[in-house]
C-alpha cells in the first residue's frame, strides 16, 4: 500500500485530487458491484468471488478494477452490478452469469438484454438507469454517490470533490456565516421532528460551557427503515464532512457517531472512514493546516428503540442505560456530560456539505416552501419496487406509490401508507395526493419520522398492524414512565383482544382515552407518539375495528381467530401437495379425491394456502366454513 | 510321554493352559510348592465367603474398594470439570482483561465493552459481569441494569447457530410473525429460548435493513429471503445435520 501523506492546506487538498484524477484512465473498465446488506443477502460476495476468478482465468485482472460499492437503493433485483465505461446497469446477476458478462460486456463491450432491468408494464429491456420507473422520479442528491464510491476509499470521495466544502468553510467562511447559509438552507432534521437544524446549532453555539459536543444519531432502530444505513455503509465520508463543518460552526471539538450493532457494515465503514480522515489531516488536530481541531469517536448501540431519543442517547454514551430523562433544558444547551450539544439526524448531516458546495438559494429550489430538499424514504411493503427512493419534498403520495414504487403487488387494491414508523400514522387513500413534506404529514396526523414509508394493501390487516406497533413499543419502552409502561401494556391488551375475537364496544372509547393520556403525559417521545397509530387507524379505518368486534369479522383475513382456511371443492384437484406440507396433518383426501381440511385439528399456519397451485385454499372470515364432506371425487375440468 | 502329562495336570486335575502359565509364575515368584499353593488356595476360599474367619468377606471389603475407586474418579472427574472451568472463565477474565484496557478503562466504554463480550462469548456470564465491575470501578446494579436493557446483549449462553426472524413492520405485513411461528414450531421452542440440544438460538429482531426481501431470517449471518413457511423446515434442516457433525 502506498503509504498516504497528510494533507497541510486547501491547496494540498486540491492537488491531490487532481492528482487522483490525473491518475484514473476513463477508458479503465470498472466493475461496480453493490455489498451493502440488501445486495449481501441475496448473494453479492458469490458474485464478486466470481469475477474474480473469471478476470484471472482471462488474464484481465490487472486491467479491469473491482469496485465494492454502497447501496442504490433498489435492492428488490439485486446483485446489482455496473459496467464502466458504458454505464451498463445489471440486475439480478448471478455468479453463473460472471462469465458472459467479462467476455461480452467487459471485453466485448457489448449488452447483455437479458441481465438488463425489465420495465413490469411493457416486459421491455432498459438500458439507461434514468429510464428505469424506479429511478426516473427521483432526485438523488446524496445516494447518487453510493455508485461511484468505495466507501473504504477515501480517494474515491475526494476524486467527486469531496472534503471541498470543508476546506472551503474553514479558509473562506466565519463560523457565523456557516450557521447562515443553514439557516437560511432551512435544513431541517431528517431524523422525524423536523427541527430546523440551523436553530439547533445556533442554541448550541450561543450556550455557555465548554467543551461543546456534535453528536451523529445512526440508531435507526424504527422497523422498517433503513435510509441511514446505507448512507453510513455507502458514503461514510459525506456524513464526517457534514459533521465537521458542524463542529466548526458550533465551535465544538469532539464528535460522537452513534451506530446501532446491528449495522455491522455501517460500523466497520465509519471507523474505516474515520481512520483515513485522520491519516490525510482532514479530521484531528489542526485539519488542514487551518489551526482547527476536532475529534471522532464512534459509540456502538446495543440494540434498544429507546436509545435513539436525544437525552437517552447522550446518556448511553456517558456509559450509563440509554434511558431518556426530562428535558426541562433542551439537550442542545446542557446535553452530553452537561455539556451543549448538538444531536442531528445522519442524513441531516449527509445534507451539510451539498449546502456549503452549492449554496442555500441553490438547496432551497429544491423542495417545498417549508421543507427544502430531498428526503430518502424506504418504500417497502406490499409495492411491485421495493428499496430506497430519494425525492424533493413535496412530491405526492401517489407518485411514490404507483410512479416509483410501481403500484400494488399481484394487482391487488391499495389500502394506506403508513409514514414515521411505531411514531407515525396510517395515511388512507383520499389522502393520496398529499405533498409530502414535515407539515403536510403532521396535518394528516401521522409524521415523516425518519422516512419509513409502508404500503399496505387489501390484504394488510389495520387492527393487526396497529397491534404489531403497540406490541413492538412495549417491548422498546424504557419503562421510566406510567403512561408508557402501563398505558401502552393496556392499548395492547385491548388490541390483542380485538384480533381474537373478544373485543367489546367500549373498547374503542378506551383506546382513544388511553391514547389521549399517552399524548399528555408521557416523559419522551417514544410515549407522546406512541398514540399516534392507534389515533390515525380508529380515525380513517373505523370499520376495521368494528367489523372485528361486531361480526367478528377481519376484512383483510388477517387475524388468526377470525379466519379459516378452506378446500374449494370445485377447485381441488387433488394434487397431495397441501396434504404433504400441512404441519398439523389436519387435511385428509388421496389421489382423486377432493381434499378437506379438519377445522379442530388446523392450527392455521396458512401453508396449505402458500403451497396450493390452483387457488383451491381460500381464507373464510368470520371462520365458519360450509360442512365439510368427505371422499368427493374430483371433476377436472378439460383446460 | 509321562513330562508332558505333568503339564497338563495338576494334583490329577486337568488345567487350561492360562492356568498352568499362572501356576508356574506362581512356583517361580513366589516360591510355593505344589502343596503349599493347594493350602493357601484353600485360605483365599474360606476368606471369600467368610467361613471360619473374623474377618468381613473379601467380596464385600472388594465390592467397597471398587465403590471407593469410582467415587474417587467422579470426584476427580468433578475437579478436572471445575479446573477447566475455572480455567476457561480465567481465559475470558483475560480477554475482558484486554478489552477494558483496550477502552482505557474507562467507565463510560461499559456498553462497548459489554458488546465485545458478547460478540466474543455469544453470552456476558456472571463472573465477567463481576470482573467488569471491579476493573471499572462500577456498580453491579449498573451493570446488571444496562446488560439486561439491551436486546444485543443476552445474559444466557446462545446455541451454536442464532437464527434471527425479521419482525420488522415490512416483513409483519408480508408474513414474518408466520415464519416466526413455522420456527417455533419446528424447533418447539419459543422467541428468545435455546433449544435444549443447545443447537438453535431463536431470536425475533425488529429490522435487518433488507425490507425489499421480506420476509427475512437469518441464519448465522446467511440472509434467506422471500420466505415461505414450507421451506422454512428445509432450511433449517440443514443445519440440523451440520449441528451433528460439529
């Protein structure tokens, strides 16, 4: 390894990207392959390992380069892998498809059609990324990146111009004029409330104590959303320089990144990031030669919802239980070891540079009047594209859904999204042309949260949703608090009895009173929303709850106790298959005789309906199935 | 002719030849006639069943000697079982040992700490809890309090493969709870529990961060995507013939 000198002035910094540059042939094939963990998960490594052996086998390895890179986004076709020069997308590749694509694409530059993506309403073949539906809508400002970069190269970020804008900040700005170009940006905190981050830094800044602190918060631990973490994974650089142009506006000298454990990848890029930073004197004492210094440690999360609020934050990095406690005085004025502190969002601080490169006025045309930007959301749920989608603010509902996000799965009716995770609320479909920003989400009752953003279709059952997210927010309350730790037990009490069958018609008042003292009374804001998609359903899904308890009835035949799985005798052939899987062997019937399920003995597991290749399973609710009638012989039908 | 005859008798028994070799070896070493073996053989007899003697039976004081024996070697069966686990938590006291001085002993790296234990050992047992506390200088309370807080960390040992279902909100509405379920079943054990062959952690996580997938589960870090229950039992029965081999 070429050992890496430290870089001493602007002028430094300038020169070693043109030197970078100067050194990269554009003529070079490159092969850019994904390994953040949606990519992983489906087999990434075995693709990699692949065209490695298959570049050796043709002598080429010293040509062509490997590129581990972060996430696209659009991890429902992974492995995704890119051909430089040319541009050439590839989805879907397996390791077995490695060797045509070094003779053909590589050394022939030719396309392969096939591993190209395939538009869902047309069957056609697209070439360019901009045309692929997922990707023509959006606006990437921060993830464009994740495909030209090694997170584990720092040249790579300086090759795009990266530590730029710090180097142009610490010669050519006052700290002052840093905190006005943000607040003028009107950043705002991507991490749910929507705080201007501009205010946040100023209050910091202004608040007696030394030493001040910046805080990174990467504990994304709402299910469901995963933006930060393939920010963190994929370009580790953009968040430090993000975080020290912070520090120096605030005029703090010491930094925290708070990763959740269970990003390892994130863990193990930031420190990596971390480590060059300091080598090439962009980050530690005196960065730049600028007489500005500033220190990084990285705090691990060990797993807990709870700890991502700003005061139990600070807490778990004392070293003590992340454990919320009573913000009389905001965290931002007496927050770490009673120090100011300045607690952002990772992609509120990802947005940090892009403002100080191109301007405020430049930042606030992008976006809506009150939110400026770009916002990531993962679209996920039952939508035909699945993965990360950035956008401006403002754009509707409807286009993230059915423009981005393709539509319904299996062509089956929409029912609601649900925004902000166990904080948010459920949006139903008359509000689908809402402009999604901080302010029109709040107005509809749920939040933009973090951007968790989930589909939920005919099929999704209201009740049980909600119940998933009381159910996951008993577990995550700290139990510092009476509302939560009671309340929230309570609501879930009453939910479970709802999707059992038991409900009773008073239920509903009590949960909107529970709800009601929740909002109240709770010390954090883990308890202040937890409300809010209990409030949010019983509002827009009404008839959920009272088809549950009045007919018990589960419309989306979703809860267990309300539904049963039935043989369609006119649709039975007869096939074994179900018989074979079930687990509870509740099924009886042979070759040519139609199939019958025992309802005493079904434990409704729902794997006959899985496996059953004529649709002859269906789900029955209220769970009163016709008699059964045992040993009908099968009519099969001619086609 | 009449030499030959000898060996095979013995005061006009016929003798195997194992105990003709014993006889002989009798002859050299100790040096007994022929009569003198007879007599003595005679003594052993009676003392065995205790006839005419004072003495307890030599069956019995035999029978007591051989209880003794076993009882001496499950105690030291015991002790070896105790050194080497005194040995082993003397490993780990080092190893925690080398992880607080890699934090500098500083008593705010507690969660760090704890997290290298248990990415380690798979489990923070009470003897490290005990010596974290002395080398950090903080309370047990404390510490008890912060490993039982977080869901990373587990205060019983794990099994050798940690399967993790995603019950994230993406994968609740896509059938997670039923995989969940599908594994329960199978393994009859519930979220959270080992299996009692100590083969299979079963643990339900809130997000694994491939939501696209759903729904998910993990397997010692090996992703299993778009699941249905059916093929749970599949998968996980290969691990179950891995599991005996190791």
């Amino acid at each position: 390894m070429k050992t890496v000198g430290r870089l001493n002035s602007p002028a430094d910094l300038e020169k070693r990207q043109q030197e970078i540059q100067a050194k990269r042939d554009p003529d070079r094939p490159i092969v850019a392959i994904c390994v953040s963990t949606g990519c992983n998960a489906l087999g990434a490594q075995k693709v990699m390992e692949a065209f490695k052996t298959e570049l050796e086998k043709c002598n080429k390895a010293g040509e062509v380069e490997i590129r581990q890179t972060g996430c696209l986004g659009f991890c429902e076709v992974g492995p995704r892998v890119i051909i430089y020069p040319g541009d050439i997308y590839y989805f879907k590749v397996k390791p077995e498809d490695v060797p045509e694509v070094v003779s053909k694409s590589i050394i022939g530059k030719q396309v392969i059609e096939r591993l190209l993506y395939t538009d869902l309403v047309t069957g056609k073949k697209i070439k360019k990324l901009e045309d692929v539906p997922f990707y023509k809508y959006q606006l990437r400002l921060l993830l464009e990146d994740n495909a030209k970069i090694n997170p584990k190269k720092i040249e790579d970020y300086i090759a795009l111009g990266g530590y730029s804008a710090l180097s142009k900040v610490l010669f050519e700005m006052k700290p002052e004029q840093v905190l006005e170009e943000v607040k003028k940006a009107n950043l705002r905190g991507r991490g749910g409330g929507g705080f201007p981050a501009g205010r946040k830094w100023e209050t910091t800044r202004n608040a007696p104590g030394e030493p001040k602190y910046v805080l990174v918060n990467c504990d994304e631990g709402d299910p469901g959303a995963f933006m930060d973490r393939a920010l963190m994974e994929g370009n580790p650089h953009i968040i430090l320089e993000g975080l020290i142009i912070g520090a120096y506006a605030i005029g703090a000298s010491e930094g925290f990144i708070y990763v959740r454990e269970e990003y390892p990848i994130a863990v193990e890029n930031m420190a990596t990031a971390l480590r060059h930073a300091e080598e090439h004197g962009l980050l530690g004492s005196n960065i730049l030669g600028s007489g500005f210094s500033f220190r990084v440690r990285i705090h691990r999360g060990a797993g807990a919802f709870v700890s991502g609020e700003s005061s139990a934050l600070m807490s778990a990095i004392e070293g003590m239980v992340g454990e919320p406690r009573p913000k009389y005085i905001h965290t931002s004025v007496k927050g770490l070891w009673e120090k100011p502190s300045c607690l952002n969002n990772v992609e509120t601080w990802a947005n940090v540079p892009l403002i100080t490169r191109r301007g405020a006025d430049w930042f606030r045309s992008v976006g809506t009047k009150g939110s400026s930007g770009t916002k990531i959301f993962s679209l996920v749920g039952k939508v035909n594209n699945t993965g990360l989608v950035e956008v401006p603010m403002g754009i509707t509902l409807r286009d993230l859904v059915y423009k981005i996000g393709g539509g319904i799965r299996g062509g089956k009716k929409f029912k609601a999204v649900q925004t902000g995770g166990p904080s948010g609320g459920f949006i139903p479909e008359r509000y689908l042309d809402l402009p999604v920003d901080f302010d029109e989400l709040t107005k509809v009752g749920s939040m933009m949260g973090s951007g968790g953003m989930i589909v939920l279709d005919e099929g999704t059952c209201i009740v049980d949703v909600t119940r998933y997210y009381t159910n996951f927010l008993v577990h995550e309350s700290c139990g510092k608090c009476i509302p939560c730790r009671e309340g929230l037990r309570q609501i879930l009490n009453i939910l479970n009895r709802i999707c059992d069958g038991k409900g009773k018609e008073e239920d509903l008042q009590t949960l909107e009173d529970l709800s009601e003292l929740l909002r109240e009374t709770s010390l954090c804001a883990l308890g202040t929303t937890a409300a809010n998609p209990i409030i949010t359903s019983l509002t827009h899904f009404r008839e959920e709850y009272e088809a549950h308890i009045k007919e018990k009835h589960c419309p989306a035949k979703v809860c267990k106790a309300l539904t049963a799985y039935y043989i369609n005798p006119d649709k039975c052939q007869a096939c074994l298959i179900c018989l074979r899987n079930c687990p509870s062997k509740a099924i009886s019937g042979e070759k040519d005789t139609v199939h019958v399920i025992n309802q005493e003995k079904c434990i409704r597991c729902g794997a006959c309906y899985e496996v059953c290749t004529f649709k002859a399973v269906e789900k029955i609710s209220p769970p009163l199935p016709p008699p059964a009638s045992y040993g009908v012989k099968v009519i099969r039908g001619k086609k | 002719m009449k030499k030959k005859q000898d060996k095979q008798f013995f005061v006009g028994l016929r003798i195997t030849d194992e105990q003709r070799s014993l006889l002989s070896k009798i002859q050299r070493n100790a040096g007994l006639s022929k009569t003198e073996i007879l007599l003595k053989g005679l003594e052993v007899i009676g003392e065995y069943y205790s006839l005419g003697l004072d003495r307890p039976p030599l069956s019995l004081e035999l029978k007591k000697l051989e209880e003794e024996a076993v009882h001496h070697a499950e105690t030291l069966k015991h002790i070896r079982r105790r050194e080497d686990a005194l040995k082993e938590i003397i490993r780990e006291l080092r190893d925690i040992d080398s992880i607080v001085d890699k934090y500098g002993g500083d008593a705010s790296a507690l969660i760090q700490i704890l997290l290298d234990i248990q990415a380690k050992y798979r489990w923070v047992s009470k003897p490290a809890m005990i010596w974290i506390s002395e080398r950090l200088g903080v309370p047990m309370s404390r510490i008890y309090h912060t490993a039982t807080f977080y869901k990373v960390l587990s205060l019983k040992p794990q099994g050798l493969h940690m399967i993790r279902v995603c019950l994230g909100t993406a994968c609740h509405v896509r059938g997670g709870s039923k995989i969940m379920e599908t594994v329960e079943r199978i393994l009859n054990v519930k979220e959270g529990e080992t299996t009692t062959d100590g083969l299979f952690s079963v643990e339900g996580v809130n997000c694994l961060g491939c939501c696209a997938l759903g729904p998910v589960m993990t397997i010692d870090g090996e992703y299993y995507g778009g699941l249905k229950s059916a093929a749970v039992e599949k998968i996980l029965s290969n691990y179950m013939k891995s599991g005996e081999k190791a």
